[in-house]
C-alpha cells in the first residue's frame, strides 16, 4: 500500500505553500517539478499564486496519478 500526504500553508503574502510526501514508489518529485518546485522522490514542494482552493484541485488529481502509477510499479516488479 503507498501512503502519501499533501501539506499547504498559505503565509500572509498568499503564496500557497505545497509540502508533499509518499511512501514507497509513489514520486511527488515529478508533480513539484510541473510547479517549478523540486525534492526527491518521496519528499518534494513548491510555492504558487493562491488561491489555495483553486490549487488544490490540480494538486491532488497529480497526485493521485503519481500514486496510481507507483502502484503499477509495485506490482510489475
């Protein structure tokens, strides 16, 4: 079972910040990157424009995928 978590925190400049991290093989390193953000692998962030709603959404469907596809992975092996 892949486990992983998605943080946000919204400062008083209203950036969104995205903190997220996964167990196993789910790689959170690849939905930071479409943001300009980085990490590794299972430990990944970035900083976007808010709303924080608005960049939620987009956010967890990646995410998703990103276990989604890490499951396929676990399984092929």
């Amino acid at each position: 079972e892949i486990q992983g978590v998605v943080f946000y925190k919204v400062p008083p400049d209203g950036a969104v910040r995205v903190s997220m991290r996964t167990k196993y093989d789910a790689d959170v390193r690849m939905v930071a990157s479409v943001y300009g953000g980085g990490g590794h692998k299972n430990a990944a962030g970035f900083t976007v424009a808010g709303p924080v709603d608005q960049v939620r959404t987009g956010i967890l469907d990646r995410v998703v995928t990103a276990i989604a596809r890490g499951l396929e992975t676990r399984r092929s092996a």
